[in-house]
C-alpha cells in the first residue's frame, strides 16, 4: 500500500471511530448523570455543566490525536510492508477497543459514587 493509500484506510474508519465514542461516551454520561442525581440533593448538578463540556471535548481531541498516531505508526514500521500493514490493522482494533472502554469510564464513576453515597443521602432524608 502507499503512503496516501494507508492514510486513506484510517481516515475512512475514522468517521465510525467519533460515532462509536460519541454514542458510548452519551450513554456512559448519561447513565452517569442518572446515577449522581439520584443520591444527591434536588437542584445540585452531578458534574458542573462548563467543565462536563470542556472535558468531552478534550477528551474528543485526545482520542483523535491518539487515532492519528495509528497511521503514523504504520507509516513508520514501513520496512516490512505486510508486516506494517497487519500491525495497522491490529492498532486499528485495540486502540478501538481500548477508547471504547475508555470512554465508558463515566458511567463507573457514576455507579461508584452511587453504591458509596446511596446509604449517606437515604439516611439523612
């Protein structure tokens, strides 16, 4: 494969890649707002509105300058085409994987606050 071919195979998946974070990455905040409201005070927010902003895109970025960093390291390891192509591919489904459960990573602090703050909050009401 060329250059401009490899760099293709990425920038096709990349649009899926931001689609899968985005919907999980919903979900997961979501569910982790869902399970924060439901043990703290009416009216407090689980995660002030700005920061929950300004960390999604952040972290939307990061996870598109790590995606990059992919092809880059295909294009480096290029001595040995085949070889490069199917360490690729391999990045291409870790790192998938890997962001993936990553993102997910609100919902789990969502449910760790609940299960150590649903006794505090219940039994003060």
């Amino acid at each position: 494969m060329s250059t401009n071919q490899v760099i293709r195979w990425w920038e096709l998946r990349r649009i899926p890649y931001n689609a899968a974070l985005l919907v999980i990455g919903g979900a997961s905040i979501f569910g982790m707002e869902w399970l924060v409201s439901s043990v703290i005070p009416l009216g407090e927010d689980a995660v002030e509105p700005l920061a929950l902003i300004a960390g999604v895109l952040l972290y939307g970025f990061i996870a598109n300058l790590f995606y990059t960093l992919g092809w880059v390291v295909e294009l480096f390891g290029r001595s040995n085409p085949e070889l490069a192509r199917k360490r690729g591919q391999w990045l291409f489904r870790a790192g998938m994987i890997f962001a993936c459960l990553l993102t997910t990573l609100p919902f789990w602090f969502g449910l760790a606050y609940w299960f150590l703050n649903r006794a505090h909050y219940h039994s003060a009401a």
